[in-house]
C-alpha cells in the first residue's frame, strides 16, 4: 500500500512540529528533507520498496555522507509515525564512530584570527564580530539572536532552548568590542546581529559568508563553518 505526501501534509506537519515547541531551524529542515523524497518520488505513492530505492539512491547516484542520509532518513520516518503511515518505515546506516578525534577538521587559532583578519579586510565587520562571538563563547550558531543590547550591557545573556534556560558570560574583551560594534551601527536594543531590514541575520547567509573567506585565508573550506568555532572554544576551556 502507497501514500502520497502533498503541499497540504507538509503544511499540516509543520504546524504540528510548531506545536510540539520545535525551533524554526529543525522545522525547516525537517520540511526541506521531506521535499527531497517528494522530488525523487515524482508524484509516485510513497512504498516501503520505493522508500529502500530511494536510501540507495542517496547513497549511490548523490554520494551523500552516511551521516545526511540517515537525516534525510529520520525526517521521513518520523513524517510517517505522524501520518500513521505503518509500514514505510526504513531502517538508518550504521556508522561506525572513530575512537579517537583525528582533529584534522578543526580550527586552530591561528585559522580563527585569520578568518577575523579577513573578514575585517573585506568589510564584513558584521561577520567578524560574529566568529568573535561564536568563539569567545561557544555559542550555536541558532544562539545568536539571543545576544542583545542588554544582554552585552549586563555581561551575561539569557539563553533559551525547547525546555530549558541557561546564563552565558561575555568576556570583558568581547563585552568592549561588542560595545562599540552597537554604538557605530546605531543599535538601540534587542537582537545585535541584524539585517539592514532589522531581521536576525539567517544562520545560511553566516555560513555563506564564512565559507567565502577560504581563498584570503587558505584554509580549506570543509575546516570553515560555524560550529567549529564553538569546538575551538570547547578546546580552549579544556
């Protein structure tokens, strides 16, 4: 038996996730997986055998890692336990986790002050206070509308995730240069990290931005996304 997953179930679906207190990024990428298997389906009925096509299909005709597959993998199951649609459930690739961190992938500081350096040589003073920020806090990059006017004030913001509240510190250092970045753009209060319409800057437009600064700094771009700088303020800490 086959089902077809339309404009409508996706609609429905997303009000759901809403109501269930998910965050807009995990909503949105949860659609945006779904709609993959909608474009490889082709208006087809959803089955188990075109569902086991499909995993394949990712793994071998796009060459996606492993670890996207089984993402893409979790967004339609779970679209299927909602819509009770019993039986198109698929199983996920096991991965088989190194026991020992490479750290090949991860910046050093030295790549951080480069990044910093060119960003600032490009004129994106916004994007390098942004790395500054990421790493001299360790924050997610979904984290960064919770960084205020008043937040930079007091020393320490409010973070809030699906369940739970948590302080972060801003270091003195960072606490100045956030200080003059809000009085030279003019930012009266709330979020600091705005678009030119007041809008929270979208977390692909960071990294975007970060992953156009490879060829100043020579740093491969598999080493430059956000996240990475939340790992080398992890390794700082340590």
């Amino acid at each position: 038996m086959g089902y077809i997953i339309t404009e409508k179930i996706l609609q429905k679906y997303s009000e759901y996730l809403d109501m269930e207190e998910k965050s807009k990024a995990t909503i949105k990428k949860y659609i945006c997986d779904i709609k993959k298997l909608m474009a490889y389906a082709g208006g087809q009925e959803i089955t188990k055998k075109l569902m086991l096509e499909y995993k394949e299909y990712l793994r071998i005709n796009k060459k996606y890692k492993l670890s996207s597959i089984n993402s893409f993998l979790i967004a339609a199951n779970r679209l299927f336990e909602y819509l009770e649609w019993y039986g198109l459930h698929v199983k996920t690739y096991r991965i088989q986790k190194e026991a020992f961190a490479t750290g090949k992938m991860d910046l050093s500081m030295q790549e951080y002050k480069k990044l910093v350096a060119a960003a600032r040589h490009k004129g994106k003073k916004r994007l390098a206070m942004i790395i500054q920020t990421l790493c001299s806090m360790g924050l997610r990059i979904s984290e960064l509308p919770y960084i205020t006017v008043e937040g930079v004030k007091k020393g320490e913001i409010d973070i809030y995730g699906k369940s739970k509240q948590r302080k972060a510190l801003v270091p003195k250092k960072l606490q100045e240069l956030l200080s003059a970045y809000i009085k030279e753009n003019n930012i009266k209060n709330g979020t600091v990290f705005i678009t030119s319409k007041g809008n929270a800057v979208d977390r692909s437009n960071i990294w975007r931005e970060m992953k156009a600064l490879k060829d100043e700094t020579g740093i491969t771009e598999e080493k430059i996304f956000p996240h990475n700088l939340r790992h080398l303020f992890a390794k700082k800490i340590l």
